[in-house]
C-alpha cells in the first residue's frame, strides 16, 4: 500500500445539539452535517471523494432508505461513491469504518462519515410505542415476544442476572448514570446538559423515574434519551490533506480501528 494511502486523518467535524430538532427534515440534517463539516475542515464538498451514511431508526421513524442519495442532493456531493450503512447502536461507527476502508482502497483520498438519528415529530413529541418497535427491530426475533419496550426489557434481564451473579446492588449501578449525566453537564451539545443527577436520585422512584419493567431492576434515569442529533466526520489520507493543501499539525491521526459483531 502507498505510504500516502496507509494513514488517514480527521480533518473536519461537525455535529448538532442533541436534543430536539423541531421541524428540521431528514434531507436538513444530512445538509447541515455535510456542509458543517467541510466548513470546519476548510474545504469544498466537490473535494470529498467518497462518503458513507449511517441511521438506524431512520427506515422505521422516518420512512427513508435510500439516506446515501440524500447525502448525494447537497451540493458539492452528486454522482460519488456514497452508500448508507447499518450497525445497529454502532451504525455511526460503521460509516467512519466504511469511509476508512475506502480511502485504504484507493477509492478517493477524502472522505465524509455522517450518523444521524430523528426520534422526535416536528413538534418535539415521541411515539413511544413506536420508537419502542424501531429500535427492537436491532434484536433477534426470538427475544421480542412479550416486549413492548424491547431493549430496555433486555438490559433490564442483563442488569438483573449481572447482580444475582456478582452480588451488585441497585445503588452501586446507580452510579453508572450519575457518571454519564457528569459527563454531560460538561458538554455544551450534550441532550442532558444542565440535568443534575445522584444517586439518591436515580433510587427514588418519582414522577419520570420508574422501574421499566414489572420485577426488574433497570429504571428510566438509567436508560438513555429519546433524540434528535447528527455527526459528520471528514477524513484524508495523506495524499488528501496534501492536495488540499492542509499541515499536519492541524489534523488528528485515526491512529487505529477495528470491526468484531456479536
């Protein structure tokens, strides 16, 4: 491989709030992601060469597909090597593993990687009924009879084999989410910005918190949110960042990655 190929760097980011996205579309979100990140990386999108879309719920909750010719409509971006990709919760992930791939290839030496999600109606409401089927449709079938809310249903069997087995206790997990909500408060676009949380909190059962399933320790401070949010990452080898003209001390290096499915 060509040693200006065999290394790839970030060179671009954007990303929104996390949160609610009010009336914002699909098709502004992938816009918003694409052209924020060329912004931040100091380009044009007619230098990115290949790219790569990501989305779980966006078939179920959004009634879209085919993302990837979404991305292709934003200027700068129509007729390249663009597909959207799958994982599950990894399926952000996948898209900069995609996009890496590619540039490993030799398909391009610029790339964008775009992870999006639209849990929420343009008035900022949620069927949960709904999103509680999307997101079970990342299960295997023969988990999801009886479930209603099928992964918060799972991790609360995990969570309670896990304290039976070791011997853990509801409050020593509470402390999980004080943790998560601690890293929150210290990021501007994080959903759970200004939420306090404790311990104490997470154990008293009150107003929203409550056990998610009848008989199972998992409770609503411990699950995650119902969100609106998009990401886009821009990457180079270093023929790209060469071409564009970009020093190497303004990037950062994907030093490493790997893939393993469970």
């Amino acid at each position: 491989m060509s040693p200006s190929r065999s290394r790839i760097y970030v060179i671009g980011y954007h990303q929104s709030a996390f949160g609610k996205l009010g009336p914002m579309s699909i098709q502004e979100m992938i816009s918003a992601a694409a052209e924020g990140a060329a912004a931040d990386a100091g380009i044009q999108l007619a230098n990115v060469d290949v790219g790569s879309i990501a989305g779980l719920l966006a078939p179920v909750l959004n009634g879209q597909t085919l993302m990837s010719g979404m991305l292709a409509m934003v200027p700068g971006m129509a007729g390249k090597n663009i597909e959207t990709v799958e994982n599950a919760c990894a399926s952000g992930g996948q898209a900069i593993l995609s996009v890496a791939g590619k540039l490993l290839l030799g398909m391009g030496d610029v790339g964008i990687a775009i992870g999006l999600e639209k849990m929420r109606t343009a008035d900022g409401k949620m069927d949960g009924v709904l999103i509680g089927q999307a997101l079970g449709t990342a299960s295997h079938p023969d988990n999801r009879e009886g479930k209603v809310f099928i992964f918060p249903h799972l991790f609360a069997e995990v969570m309670d084999r896990y304290m039976k087995e070791w011997g853990v206790t509801e409050e020593e997990f509470a402390h999980v989410p004080v943790n998560m909500y601690r890293h929150a408060n210290l990021n501007p676009l994080a959903q759970m910005n200004k939420v306090p949380m404790s311990v104490e909190k997470v154990m008293t059962l009150d107003g929203p918190n409550r056990y998610v399933v009848d008989g199972l320790p998992l409770k609503t401070f411990e699950c995650s949110q119902i969100s609106d949010g998009y990401a886009a990452l821009i990457l180079a080898t270093q023929a790209g960042i060469d071409k564009l003209g970009i020093p190497r001390s303004k990037v950062v290096e994907l030093a490493g990655f790997g893939q393993a499915t469970d």
